[in-house]
C-alpha cells in the first residue's frame, strides 16, 4: 500500500472512529465488510458524514442486499429513519457530488416544508439521484418531485426500476408501492422539463 494510499486511510478510519454509526467502514480497507443488520442512518448519522467528508463525489449507500435479502428476513430492509433533511444537506454542503443513491423516508409533510425553506440546488457536477430501498409516500410523490426539480438541473437523471420490474418483483410477493411511487414522481419530473424551456447546459466537468 503506498504512502498517500495508507495516509488517506488513517483519514478514513479516524473520520468513521468518530461517527459511531459508520465505524464498521473504517475496516473498509481490509477488504469488503459486513453491514450491521441494524445499520439505519437517521438525519444526524449523514450530517455528521457530510461534515466529516464535504467533498464527496459519489455516495452509493442501500440496505444491505437489495431485494434477495427479502427472502430469509424482512426485518434487514425495514422503513428509512433519514427523510428528506439528508437529501437537503447533501445538496447544500457536498458541492462536488456527481451521484447518490440514499434510500429516504419521504412524506408530504417534510417535502413542503422543505420547498418552504431555502433551497440550495445541487451543484452542476450532479449527474443522477437514486431513493432504491426508500419509502415515499403517496401523498409525497408530487411534493418530491416539485423539490427535486428545484434541486437539480433538466440533465441530471433519476433512476428507478421499470414498471415490468415492479410487477415482476410483485407477483414475487414483494410490496413495491414505494418503488412505483418514485417512478410516478420521476415521471412528473420528465413530463414537467419537456413543457418548460430548456435550460442552458452546464459547464464541462
């Protein structure tokens, strides 16, 4: 391991020494780690994050497993503690951040109070958002998606499964009603930037 690799490593594990719910990461080093079954960031877990790493490029972040998991325990994919006051100080303070994916709890309540609030748009270094492993709400679904056309630029990209995934995923015995809510919301959001004037394209990265 070279100098600068192992200097940058100290870093990383004294930063998730501090933060007590990303301690595990800090063995991160050694090679893939195990995620606690209980790991559920609320809120307070990503500022701290944020605070300690401010210029993250990429954020990849679901629970662990995805979908199989489902199979042999339910309880390893439960309800997000975060909402949408993470999704906001990621915008506000990561200003080099290309990509996140962060499962989020989003209710209707919480995303009009945010496009109440002061909005700072991601920055032009965005390139696509993820909410895999979130819960929206139905009533948030229009909510979310009047906030994250104020959060990001016409090209940055929202990924969601299609909906022949969902009704695959369903007939498996899977309750996919989140998923296909924030496919309604990112449909709004395309159907919202094709009736409004295109904007200019961002600078080169």
């Amino acid at each position: 391991m070279g100098g600068d690799t192992a200097i940058s490593w100290s870093f990383i594990r004294t930063a998730c020494t501090r933060m007590q719910r990303f301690r595990f990461l800090a063995r991160a080093d050694r090679g893939p780690v195990a995620v606690p079954q209980d790991f559920n960031p609320t809120d307070s877990d990503w500022r701290y994050l944020i605070s300690e790493w401010p210029d993250l490029r990429h954020m990849s972040y679901t629970f662990a497993g995805g979908y199989e998991v489902v199979k042999y325990n339910p309880s390893l994919e439960p309800k997000p503690r975060a909402t949408i006051t993470t999704l906001m100080m990621f915008s506000g303070s990561c200003r080099q951040l290309e990509t996140l994916t962060v499962p989020l709890n989003a209710t209707s309540y919480d995303t009009y109070a945010a496009l109440e609030g002061d909005i700072v748009r991601f920055s032009s270094s965005m390139t696509s958002i993820n909410f895999l492993g979130g819960h929206i709400e139905d009533d948030a679904v229009e909510g979310l998606a009047m906030l994250l056309l104020r959060l990001t630029r016409d090209d940055v990209e929202f990924h969601s499964g299609t909906r022949r995934d969902l009704d695959y995923l369903e007939k498996a015995g899977y309750d996919m009603s989140s998923e296909r809510n924030w496919l309604a919301a990112k449909k709004h959001i395309y159907v919202t930037r094709k009736a409004r004037p295109l904007e200019s394209p961002a600078a080169p990265r």
